[in-house]
C-alpha cells in the first residue's frame, strides 16, 4: 500500500489501482458485485449527487419498471446495464438488459422456467446473486431444479453455454441462495454452500465452462460471495463462514491459510484494508471479526456489533460498518478501537455501504439512502434521500450516475424500479 500521508482518505484513489481485477471491464464499467475492484469503491472519475428525490424527479435521470423482483445489482457495461429477475406467477427467472444513458428496458432473456426452489426466506428473493462480466461476456448464477446453474450469456443475448454447478438442496434452512460468481484471469468461480455433500467453491473456465478445480466446504449453509483481493502483494480468494475465515489460492483452489472466527452462517462479503481482513456475521453468534491477511493465522480483534447481510466497507487503516439495528461505526483496523458511533436510522439494511470519492452512501431496507463523510475523525451526516418504499439491493455508482433497484408500493402494489440519480439541469434530463 502507499505510504501514510496526513489523511488516510487521501490515499484511497491512488490505492485502489493496485487492487484492479484483471481482465475485468474496462475503467468505466461496473463488472459485478462490488465493484471494479471487489471492495465497493467507485472509481476515482466518479461524481454522483449528494441529493435527489424520485417523487419530485430531482436529479433522477430516469426511472425504469423492473418485471419480476430480485435483489441483485446493476452490472454496468459499456453503453448497457444488465440485470437479473424472477417473476413468481410465470416461474421464471430472466436476466434484463437496458440502456444506459436512457434506462429503456432493451431486452429480456429468460433462462430459467418451472424451477424456482419451493422455499426461501422471506427476505430473500430468486434472482439474489449479482452477474459479473469478463470483458467479453456475462456470467450468470441461479438458483433453480434444486440445483446452482452458472450461465455466460453475450452482451446481445446469445447463451454460450449453461452448466449445472452442483446439487442444491438444503434441509435444515431451506432458505435460498445469494453468492454471486466472481472472475478471476480465466475463472469464473462460485461458491454453493449448504448442508449437503456437494457443498463447495468451484472454479470454471470462462471460456468453455469446463470445471477447472473445486474445493469442498463444511456442510453448513452459508450465504457469502467470494472475493479476490491483493493482500501483502499475494492475490486471495477469500470466504468467511462455517467458523472461520480461509484464504485460497485463486488459480487452485488449495488453502493458504485459515482463522478460527466468524460464526456458521455469514452473507456479507470479506472486506480489506491491504493487510488486514475484516467481516462480521450474526448467526448463530454476532460480531465482527479482524484478522492478519499475511498467514500469520492472527486474529487481532473482535467485537459484538452485528452486520448480517450487508458487508462491510474498508479503507486505509480504518472500516465503516452499519450495523443492523441501523447503528454506524467507524474502528480502526490496526486494534479495533472505536473512532465514532451513530444511530443513523432505526430501522433495517441489507444492501452493502458504497464508497464514492470522500462519500459513503448506505441504502436501509425503507428505501432511505443516507450519505455520510467517509472520514475516521467523526460523524457527519451529509445527506438523506427517500428512493421508494423498500431497497434491498446494493447500489452502484459509476461515471456521474448512482444506480438503484428500489421498489414502490407494497404487497400487491409493490413495482421494483432501476434509478439513475445524476445531477440534472432544471427543466432538462
């Protein structure tokens, strides 16, 4: 990492280059969950606004009907975003493709029907994990026939191949799935954690979706994305769950090393800082948890405060969390000390906090986005913004537009919308 400087959100925007995943997306891209450089920074040429308002339409570029649901991110991709769905009453589930610079829904391909899994949690949905793209292509998972299938599709639809990941069919939790595939060189990986005997990570070539590796995981339902990260100048393919934190060798699959912490069911993704690793989870024990990236197999810290769903958000020597009782903190990652806590809402979050330059923007499940300094020395709020009645999804920002998956109404009025906040010229969009 770069060498300390006065202020260490200072030093974000030259450090992040370091982390790009190669082979992913091009600078103006947002290729998949969490971003360019899987730690849900924007890119350093971004600009979103710090209000806007999508009943009045202040700064709402435009404002797009979803069919179906879900609770996947926007994938952007050169002058188009894609997205995936499930819609109940006609079991499908579909990835949808609309333009960019207009929001018009452009297409929709279904890839999955009569399969959706007979059960899943309430505050699930069928269309969770978010695509990733590879340059070239998209790489879709799904849960559906009991089964995790991986599909790459083109930017224009065509379906390259399809392959069955493995067996899913969980018995203790029947309560769905949510990893999304992540790339890394020419693999597209995937985790499939649950009670059963397939449960696992597996590595697939992008190119012929032959299976290249996979390595099996505890019997354990789980519900964490994989990450790759550069730590200690070591790339890592990381995964927190069933106990412990365990670091992979990407192009293998075998262990680098491991840590016992963490509890047996984690959905947030691991966080960073260039040497230490950072999560937290609540089930059936809640805390965060830090550990030494370097194989030192050092846990360094641990405290009670519970992030369930979303993840956390790490910079330079310091990670911000929102906790699900809709606290805010900010610790130091060197030893956990405390730098500031705040109520920043009272309800629930389940979409992950998003870096923009010196912002972050936290989206709560009541469809309030808050924007707050993405500073260590104190709590300042900067901004709310009502979107909708309900946002599960995790928001996205690239260029001079936030991207968002919200939802109006609720029960059988409840429509989901993708919103583009950018700023706008009075009287013209």
């Amino acid at each position: 990492m770069n060498p300390e400087t006065h202020h260490p959100i200072l030093t974000i925007l030259c450090f992040a280059t370091l982390l790009m995943m190669p082979g992913v997306g091009h600078a103006d891209d947002w290729p998949g969950w969490r971003g360019p450089e899987g730690n849900n920074h924007a890119p350093n040429n971004t600009d979103v606004p710090l209000r806007w308002d999508v009943e009045s339409g202040s700064n709402i570029v435009w404002k797009t009907a979803i069919p179906g649901r879900g609770h996947s991110s926007p994938v952007v991709v050169k002058d188009a975003i894609f997205l995936t769905t499930a819609e109940t009453e006609k079991q499908t589930q579909s990835l949808l493709k609309f333009d960019r610079e207009s929001g018009r829904l452009i297409d929709q391909w279904e890839l999955h029907r009569g399969t959706l899994p007979r059960r899943i949690h309430p505050n699930n949905s069928y269309a969770s994990p978010t695509p990733v793209f590879d340059g070239e292509n998209l790489f879709v998972a799904f849960h559906t026939d009991d089964a995790i299938w991986l599909t790459a599709m083109t930017t224009s639809g065509q379906k390259i191949w399809s392959i069955q990941v493995c067996e899913f069919k969980p018995s203790a939790f029947q309560f769905g799935y949510g990893a999304s595939p992540l790339i890394e060189d020419d693999l597209v990986i995937v985790a499939a954690e649950y009670d059963g005997a397939a449960s696992g990570i597996y590595a697939f070539s992008r190119r012929t979706g032959k299976q290249v590796w996979m390595r099996k995981r505890p019997q354990n339902l789980n519900f964490s994305s994989p990450i790759v990260a550069t730590i200690t100048g070591q790339r890592q393919l990381l995964l927190a769950g069933a106990d412990s934190i365990i670091s992979y060798d990407p192009q293998t699959g075998q262990t680098r090393w491991s840590v016992e912490a963490g509890t047996e069911a984690m959905c947030g993704t691991v966080a960073w800082d260039g040497r230490r690793v950072l999560f937290s989870g609540g089930n059936p024990v809640a805390g965060t948890w830090c550990v030494r990236g370097d194989g030192s197999q050092t846990l360094l810290w641990q405290n009670p405060v519970m992030c369930y769903e979303q993840s956390l958000l790490a910079i330079r020597n310091y990670v911000f969390a929102v906790a699900d009782n809709g606290v805010a903190y900010c610790w130091r990652t060197q030893d956990g000390v405390e730098m500031w806590k705040k109520r920043l809402f009272a309800g629930r979050i389940s979409a992950s906090p998003l870096l923009v330059d010196e912002r972050i923007y936290v989206a709560a499940q009541d469809g309030s986005v808050y924007v707050i300094s993405a500073i260590p020395d104190r709590f300042d709020l900067l901004a709310e913004n009502q979107t909708g009645d309900s946002i599960f999804a995790s928001p996205v920002a690239i260029n001079d537009r936030i991207y968002l998956r919200c939802a109006i109404g609720r029960g059988e009025n409840r429509q989901e919308y993708l919103v583009a906040a950018g700023e706008v010229t009075a009287g013209k969009k």
